[in-house]
C-alpha cells in the first residue's frame, strides 16, 4: 500500500511563502500525475496545480505564484507558493495517479493546513 505524507503547511502572513512538500513511499514509476488539491471550509475540494512529466497546469487563482515541482531521487513533490493571499488559507492535499502497479488508482495524503492571516 502506497502513501503519501505531505508537510510544510503554517500560519504566513499575507504576502509571505511557503513550500509544501509530499513524500511517497515508492518510487514515481507508472505515474500519470501529481497534483496538489486544497479544501477550504465550507468548500468543496478544488485543482491547484499538477504536473505530468514535464509539463504542468495550474488553477487561475494562483498562476504566478504557485510552482509544482517533483524530484524523482528522493520520490516527493513540491508546492512552492509565493505571495500568499488569505484566500489560500486551506488543507492542501497532495494526488497521485497511475494505471499501473505501485501507483494504480488514485492516491491522497492525509492533507496539510496552509492559513494565510495578519
């Protein structure tokens, strides 16, 4: 059973930054993509940005600020986030997808808190 352990969420004032990370228990081999997610209260679960070999996609609200990133030797992905905004302010979960062994499916991590406030 594969998992996924992210880190890095904190309390930031606006304007400040952070960069999340998500540790995967097996290698990035048949992966079709990673992506982080966040949910805020009262919200439903909503796309902020993936990455899919070399090529990356991110939601509206945060291109320019927000960078995904994978580095394959150490199996984690990255959400360097820049200039935040208290509409950030969320649980960030990362995703990964695949078709095949070890990562078939749809995989979550348990979620990181990201609050952006004075």
């Amino acid at each position: 059973q594969v998992q996924l352990v992210e880190s890095g969420g904190a309390l930031v004032q606006p304007g400040g930054s952070l960069r999340l990370s998500c540790a995967a228990s097996a290698r990035f081999f048949n992966v079709d993509t990673m992506g982080w997610y966040r949910q805020a209260p009262g919200k439903e679960r909503e796309l902020v940005a993936t990455i899919s070999g070399s090529s990356t996609n991110y939601a509206d609200s945060v291109k320019g600020r927000f960078t995904i990133s994978r580095d394959n030797a150490k199996n984690t992905v990255y959400l360097q986030m820049n200039s935040l905004k208290p509409e950030d302010t969320a649980v960030y979960y990362c995703n990964i997808r695949g078709r095949s062994w070890p990562w078939r499916g749809d995989h979550w991590g348990q979620g990181t808190q990201v609050t952006v406030s004075p």
